[in-house]
C-alpha cells in the first residue's frame, strides 16, 4: 500500500513528494488544502507540479478554509505562488480535473488493506474534516506524520508555526481522535539546511529539469539568505525523510496539545514528554541525522533533474 500526501503544494511540498517518491514509494492519492496560499493557487501549483514531473497518481481538492476562524495565508513570505523563484517557473497547466479529497480519502481508507500512512505537509483541516464526518476510517489511519508546529518558537507568529496557526482547531480535532499521530516539527526541520552549494549541484545534474528545479530551489534558499542566514531550513521533506527512512528521525512518546485561546500564542503546539505528567496521545520528533535528511532531499532533487 503506498502513502496518501496531504499538501498545500509549495516547493518544499513538492521537494517532500520527490523525497518520497525517489525513496521508492508510492503515492496512492493525493489531497489539496488551502495553506500558504488560497485553495486556487495550490491548484494551479499542484496542476503545474503534475505536468512538470510527469505526476500520474490521482490529486483531489480538499478545504479551502479552515474549521474555525480566518483564512490566514503567507505571500509576503512565499510571495503570490507560494513558490519562490529565482528564474524560471513551473509552466502552467491544465487545471486538474474535479475531484473532492474527502469522498477520494474516505474511498482510500474503505478500500485498502493498509497500512494507511498519511503524510501531511499543511494545515490538517481535511483530514480533520474526515475525523469529524467518519471517526470510523479516521480509525483506520495507522500513521499521520505532519510537518507542522514548534516547541521553542514560532515562524508566522512569534508563538505558532503557521501550519499550526492556519487551523489550529483541525489540529486539535485530529490529535483528540486519537489518529496515530507524529510531528515533525519547526525546531527538529531547523536543523536540516539547503545551502546555495545545493542549488549548482542541482543545476549541473541535468538539462531543462535540473535548470528549473535549480532556480526553485534557489529561490526557496533565498527566503533564508535574505535574512541574513547560510541557507533556508527544509521543513517538508523532513517529514517526508521521517516517514521513508526510519534511521534518520528520531520520536519519542508525547503529549501534543495546541494553544486555540491565547490572544498571543493560538496555533503554539504543547509538548509534554515526561510520562508522570500527561496522557500520551502522539509521538514528537527529537532528533535528526541532518546529513543523512540532506542526503535524501538532494539524491532526490539530483535524480528528477536527471530523469
Ligand atoms: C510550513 O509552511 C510552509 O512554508 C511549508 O511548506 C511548511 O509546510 C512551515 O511552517
Ligand atoms: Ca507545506
């Protein structure tokens, strides 16, 4: 049985497919969600995504807002696509066909044998959704590993990661239903850095497709070296690395809850790990080989620039 992505389609969800894909697994479905930009854009990326990298496994449109609460979105950070570029774009595509992610998860979750693991790389309002509507296949989720959320600090706001802060009500949902739940989050994915060296590995591997995929990356790093750091941290793929490779990310059982009243720190992710103190319900991510997580998201960016 292959993974179900849940994504809100920026570049580094797309570095967490290839991730994926170039580990040899297969990706059963795929679901769209609002995120760091509106539902319609991540369509259109997710259309472009798809013609681009020759993608052929089935992607459906989920929410375009969340349970509760205001649309939040990041183009002042990602800009209008969400993908930062430094050159070249994805061409755009015909739109993808209609499809809702709900019917196709809840189809997924009937039909398969499992293990059903999802990896999610936004804001959890479908699957949220599908834990509300049907408990009984939510039931049926074996592992949910979500990039999402940060124990020491915050990035959309000084307390929240923004996949948390988009719909922290989703996240609530999801952890109180008891899905087999793992976090991978803000302070674990700064330890794993594409630098601008990557970017002209990249650039050297291939003709068209290493040329876009470069200047992707490119403008992804950016977003870091214009703040004045060495590189930008890869948030995404190191969820995806966690769920490919089980050598390279390293859990623990936790308690995970999520701020939703705090005029300051709604979105903030709670973590408790000490036993005597909390109910377990998830397992929280505290260490990662980051040479090893680096390996994978750039052994996959070389080998689809090359293919
Ligand atoms: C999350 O938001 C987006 O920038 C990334 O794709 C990631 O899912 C990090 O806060
Ligand atoms: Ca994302």
């Amino acid at each position: 049985m292959g993974i179900w992505i849940d994504t809100d389609m920026g570049f580094d969800d797309i570095a967490a497919m290839l991730v994926v894909l170039h580990a040899g697994e297969a990706v059963d479905g795929v679901s769209l969600v609002y995120g760091n930009v509106p539902l319609g854009q991540v369509k259109r990326n997710a259309a472009a995504a798809a013609q681009a990298f020759g993608w052929t496994f089935p992607i459906h449109q989920g929410r375009a807002l969340p349970v509760l609460g205001k649309l939040e979105t990041a183009e002042r950070i990602l800009g209008q696509t969400g993908m930062p570029t430094s050159g070249l774009s994805l061409p755009d595509a015909p739109a993808l066909p209609d499809s809702d992610a709900f019917l196709a998860l809840c189809r997924w979750l009937e039909d398969g044998e499992g293990p059903h693991r999802i990896l999610a790389l936004g804001p959890l309002t479908n699957i949220a959704a599908l834990a509300l509507a049907r408990p009984d296949l939510a039931a049926r989720i074996d592992e949910l590993t979500w990039m999402g959320g940060g124990v020491s600090s915050g990035n959309h706001t000084a307390s929240a990661e923004f996949n948390a802060f988009a719909d922290p009500e989703a996240l609530a949902i999801v952890l109180a239903h008891g899905v087999p739940f793992r976090m991978v989050d803000l302070d674990l994915c700064r330890k794993v850095i594409a630098y601008p060296k990557d970017v002209e590995a990249i650039r050297t591997a291939g003709g068209a497709k290493a040329a876009l995929l470069a200047d992707l990356l490119a403008g992804y790093v950016a977003i870091g070296t214009s703040r004045g750091r060495t590189g930008m941290a890869i948030y995404d793929p190191c969820a995806a690395v966690a769920l490919v490779d089980g050598n390279a990310v390293s859990f623990r059982p936790a308690r995970i809850d999520v701020e939703l009243a705090g005029a300051l720190t709604r979105g903030r992710t709670v973590v408790e790990t000490r036993a005597n103190h909390a109910t377990f319900n998830a397992h929280y991510a505290i260490d990662v080989d980051a040479e090893r997580a680096r390996r994978h998201l750039l052994a996959a960016l070389t080998k689809e620039a090359a293919r």
